[in-house]
C-alpha cells in the first residue's frame, strides 16, 4: 500500500491504494466518480481518458501511484455552472447516442482544442479524425461527434 | 493485475540500484505497453521501477546535425519538438502518428526501442539513422541494437538513457498503419546522406525490423521511387496473419518505400 495525493477537479484528496491499482480504478471506486468509463482492456477505447497535468491520458493505462502530486480534472469537473461549451456542442449535435463513450469523447476534444489553439494551429475536420484516433464510439458513427467538436472549437 | 511494488527513480543511477534491488522488477516508462500487457496478466513484476521522471533520461538536445534524445522523452514531445524539426522533420512525422493522443502523451522512445514490437515506428527510424542507442552502462549500434522481435541487445537491468543520430540530408518514413490498432503493417525509413542511403522496414518482417540492403544499393546510385521497380522483396521473410498474409505484405514493403523515397524527396 502506499498513500497517493492528488487534487481531482480541484478537490484535494489522499488515500492509501495498493500499488497496482489504476488511476480508473481509483477515480471510480475510490472517489465515486464514475463518469469515467472503462470500455477496454486493451487501451485503445479511451472512454477512460481523463486530464493529467493539464494533457489527456488513458486512466485505465496509468497506475494510481505514478498521479501522486497531479491535477486531475475528469468529466465531472468541466462544467461550471454551465455546461462546458464542448458538452453544450455534443448536446447540440446529438454528438452521442447511448453516452458510453462520451466523457472520452469529451476529454479528447477539449484536450485537442486547446493543444491546436496553444500552437496557433487549425482544427479542421481531418485534423478532428485524426485526433480522434484512441476514441471508439460503437453508435454514432463520429459524423456528429466531429461536428460538436468543431462546435466547440469555436466557442473555447 | 497481479500486485507490484512501485518505486520512483530519481534518475538512471536511482533506477539502476532499484532494479538490482528488486526480486524480479522491470522498468516502467510511460507504461503504454507494459501496463497493458500487466493487465492481461502476460507480466507479473515483483517491482515497477518508473524512469518517466528520471531527470538525466529527458530532454532534447539538437547541436549541429547532432539530436540527442532521452528515452524517458514522449511521443507527443518529440512530435511537437520544433528543435529537433528544424533538422530532422521525418521523426516528428513518426511520432506524431504514433498511436493516438494520449498514448503519444505517456509513451516514450526508450520504452519503444526497448520493446522492439516488430510493428513499432520507432526502431525503423532508429536502423535507417544508424542511431546509438546510449545505456547506463554503454553505447550500442543500432545495427547491434535490434536482434529479432522484441528481442535487444540489451543486457538484464540494463536501462536505456537516449538515443542519438546525425541528422540526413534527406529522409522520411511512410506508414501503413493497421487500421484498427494503428501499429504498422507496414512503415519504411528512408534517410539519406553523406553516408548513403539505408532502409530499414517495419511492421512486415517475420523477425522484426530490418535493412532493406538491395533497396539501399539501387537507392544509393540513383535516389528515386523508380529506381526499386526492378526489385522484389521474397515474401517467405514476411510476417503473415489476420491481417495481411506474407505475399501482402511483401507487396506493401515495396509500395511503401516508394512513398517514402518520394516523400524523402
Ligand atoms: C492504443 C495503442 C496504440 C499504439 N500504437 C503504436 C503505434 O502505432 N506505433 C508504435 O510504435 N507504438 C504504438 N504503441 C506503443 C507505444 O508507442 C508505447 O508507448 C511504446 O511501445 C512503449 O513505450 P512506453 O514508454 O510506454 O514503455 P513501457 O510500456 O513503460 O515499457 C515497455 C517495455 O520497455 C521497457 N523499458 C521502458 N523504458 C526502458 C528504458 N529506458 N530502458 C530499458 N527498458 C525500458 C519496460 O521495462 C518494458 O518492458 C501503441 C500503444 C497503445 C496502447
Ligand atoms: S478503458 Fe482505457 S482505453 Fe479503453
Ligand atoms: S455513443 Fe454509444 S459508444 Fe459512442
């Protein structure tokens, strides 16, 4: 066992986790957050994919010991009062159809936009496929997921 | 996942003295690969000594034509490195399909050549540079590096601190990625300079990555996707599976490293 510390959508927290436990694991059972989903067990879903340190990560591909001293925001920690303008745009679009996917979803867009808005780049649609490589969704087909993201790339 | 022992090293020393410590430990880099493979219980550490923040492992330094890079570094730093792609662009190129966001977020060069997956991006660019691949202990040819699939070099505990290559005046690296885990099935480093022209081929070969040396002959008197119409690639040495047989993928081999020869151009 050894004790983790991290602060998760701004909240601080610390617990004694067994080494192998996984940063999913931890943010789901531990905090009771589970809007974080695990799609997987192969890493390539990312309906897990959190913000680690500002950058987004698979949290089913990463131990809970190596966040120790992270800033953790998963998708219960985007919206304000307001919906964050990437759930507004996947609420427009109907960027979703049963909703497994989308925290990922979610996490992946705001992530890609603000690294394209950091490098002054634009985030066209191929860029938006490209990007969305790590995320699967099994409804939606991505056609409107895109379109939110495109969405919101406006509104950040 | 079989329970572990975690430890951060410092630094190489710190990793070094861990693992010599640890019944059965392994390093533990960005984990792309590892955890995974922890998971589905193909791997079982008694001990995870993690190098992602070892201090003397990160980092880039291009001087001259010279890049070196610490194998704790990440795909998404190397892609997004515009040091490194003032001279050398194909290997951002490289790392910047690697995979999909967050895996190029955690993964790192050293866990990539460590691992030699005969579908990973990274030990193609590492042969066709004629990279070093520097260890706490030693410097190893690329050449010598990669001995067969996911099989190096490298000694027991011995850990991998950067690599380094001279920048070509010409190269690239065309990939066909596997459409659903966008591994290689096939990806061709191409690069080119005074030293002549080396090939070095991913992803197809059914012991890993290799040379392309009859590639590099025609290449070297006349650099030109045209100048490989007359070759064939024998594909009794290609990997053959569910997604693509060996008659495929020899095919792919020589497509492939002609997109690159033009991108390299
Ligand atoms: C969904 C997905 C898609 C991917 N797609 C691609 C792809 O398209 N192309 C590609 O090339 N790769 C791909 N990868 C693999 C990815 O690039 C990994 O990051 C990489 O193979 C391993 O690097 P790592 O830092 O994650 O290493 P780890 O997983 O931490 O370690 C891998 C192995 O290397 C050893 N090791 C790590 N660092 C060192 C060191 N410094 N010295 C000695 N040994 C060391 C470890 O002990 C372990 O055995 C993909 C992975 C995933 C999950
Ligand atoms: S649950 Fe993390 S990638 Fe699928
Ligand atoms: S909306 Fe169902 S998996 Fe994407």
């Amino acid at each position: 066992m050894t004790t983790v510390s991290m602060t998760v959508n701004g909240k601080a927290v610390s617990s004694d986790v067994e080494d192998r436990t996984l940063l999913v694991d931890f943010i789901r059972e531990q905090l009771r957050l589970t809007g974080t989903h695990v799609g997987c067990d192969t890493s390539q879903c990312g309906a897990c994919v959190v913000h680690v340190n500002g950058t987004a990560m698979k949290s089913c591909t990463m131990l809970a010991v190596s966040a120790n001293d992270a800033d953790i925001t998963t998708i219960e920690g985007v919206a304000n009062d307001d919906l964050h303008p990437m759930q507004k745009a996947f609420n427009d679009n109907h960027g979703l159809q049963c909703g497994f996917c989308t925290p990922g979803m979610i996490m992946s867009g705001i992530d890609m936009v603000n690294r394209y808005k950091a490098e002054g780049k634009k985030l066209d649609e191929t860029a938006i496929r490209h990007e969305l490589e790590g995320n699967i969704c099994r409804c939606t087909g991505y056609h409107n997921i895109v379109k939110s993201i495109s969405q919101a790339a406006g509104e950040m | 996942m079989h329970n572990t022992t975690y430890h951060k090293a410092r630094n190489a020393a710190d990793a070094a003295s861990l693992l010599s410590g640890a019944e059965d430990g392994t390093l533990l880099a960005g984990g792309q690969t590892l955890i995974p493979t922890m998971k589905a219980r193909l791997a079982a550490p008694t001990d995870l000594v993690d190098v992602s923040g070892a201090s003397d492992m990160r980092g880039i330094i291009v001087s001259g034509n010279r890049v070196t890079i610490g194998a704790a570094t990440t795909h998404a730093e190397v892609a997004g490195s515009s040091e490194i792609r003032a001279v050398c662009p194909s290997i951002c190129d490289l790392a910047a399909n690697i995979g999909d966001p967050a895996v190029r977020n955690r993964g790192t060069i050293g866990g990539s050549v460590a691992n030699n997956d005969p579908a990973a991006d990274y030990p193609a660019a590492m042969l066709a540079l004629g990279a070093t691949i520097q260890t706490n202990t030693r410097e190893i040819a690329a050449d010598e590096f990669f001995t067969g699939m996911f099989d190096t070099a490298l000694d027991e505990g011995e850990i991998i601190t950067g690599v380094s290559f001279t920048a070509p005046a010409k190269g690239a690296y065309a990939k066909f990625p596997n459409p659903a885990s966008r591994y290689a099935m096939c990806g061709v480093f191409v690069a080119s300079g005074d030293a002549g022209t080396r090939v070095a081929i991913t992803g197809a070969g059914s012991d890993g990555v290799f040379r392309a040396t009859d590639m590099e002959a025609a290449l070297n008197s006349n650099f030109s996707a045209s100048a490989l119409d007359g070759l064939s690639v024998d594909a009794a040495n290609m990997l053959s599976d569910i997604h693509g047989d060996s008659a495929y993928r020899a095919n792919l081999v020589k497509v492939m490293a002609k997109r690159a020869v033009t991108g390299a151009g």
